[in-house]
C-alpha cells in the first residue's frame, strides 16, 4: 500500500513538472516570437531603410550638384538644398535612434531565448526542479535586458 501512494506520489509529481516545464516553454517561446523577433525585425527594416534613404539622397544630389545647366540653375539649387537637407536629417535620424545597435542586441537575445527553449525542451521527467528554476530565472534575465536595450536609447537622449 505504501509502494502504491509513492509511486502516485512521483507520478504525480513528474506530471506536474511535465505542465510546468511545458508551460515555461510555451512562455519563452511567445516572447521570443511575439516580443523580440517584431522589435528586431523593426530595427532591422528601420536601418536598411533609413540606410538606403540616405545614400539614395546624398547620390541624388552629387548628381544634381555636376549638372551645368544654365536654364536650370534655380531648380539645381533647389534641388541640392532640399536633397542635401533630406540626407543630412535622415543620417541623424539614423545615428540618433542607433536601430542598426538595436537590431543586433535584439538577435542576441533572441538567440539567448532559442538556446533557453532547447535547454528547456531537453528536461527529461528526472531532472531537479532547481534545473527548471535556473532556466526560468535566465529567462527572466533576459525580459530585463530586452528592457534594457528599449530603455538604452531614453537614458542616452537624457544626458544630452
């Protein structure tokens, strides 16, 4: 009779840390997906983006600078001063926001988190519970560090 309530009792156990485990998986795995791959793929775009705007605009006007074009002088100079001035906003745009930075922090915490998903996948039903507490604990390390990197940018903008 004994026997019979201990062996309830672990499979009882192992059930549940089956659940749990499965349910911190389920977490990482949404926060990963839903959190850090949209904010990385924002930075990424933002930077390619504001990349190619820049070079585009500053090429467009060296083209417009070589033009000799008597008749066209006032549209030249128009057109180099808007340019230039187009180009000049976009490459602050670019060096205020640093999506470029951003964007790789961003893929190292999602590789962080990936590796936290296998690690956590990987848990067989006679692993230590202090095993499923580190990973969550490294999981959570992460949440504030993907803080971190969002709250970079206002403490920089602060100290000018």
């Amino acid at each position: 009779m004994m026997e019979k309530n201990i062996l309830e009792f672990e499979s009882n156990s192992n059930e549940n840390f089956s659940k749990r485990r499965e349910a911190l998986l389920t977490e990482v795995s949404n926060f990963r997906t839903l959190v850090v791959c949209r904010l990385r793929n924002v930075n990424h775009w933002w930077n390619i983006g504001l990349t190619v705007t820049g070079v585009t605009l500053t090429a467009i006007t060296t083209i417009l600078g070589v033009i000799d074009s008597e008749s066209l002088k006032n549209w030249l100079k128009f057109g180099i001063a808007l340019t230039g001035s187009a180009a000049v906003a976009t490459q602050s745009a670019h060096r205020e926001f640093r999506v470029r930075g951003k964007a790789g922090k961003y893929k190292q915490a999602e590789m962080d988190l990936m590796i936290i998903e296998s690690s956590i996948s990987s848990l067989g039903k006679d692993t230590d519970e202090t095993e499923l507490k580190k990973l969550r604990e490294e999981y959570y390390n992460i949440i504030k560090k993907v803080g971190e990197i969002e709250a970079e940018l206002d403490r920089d903008n602060s100290k000018q």
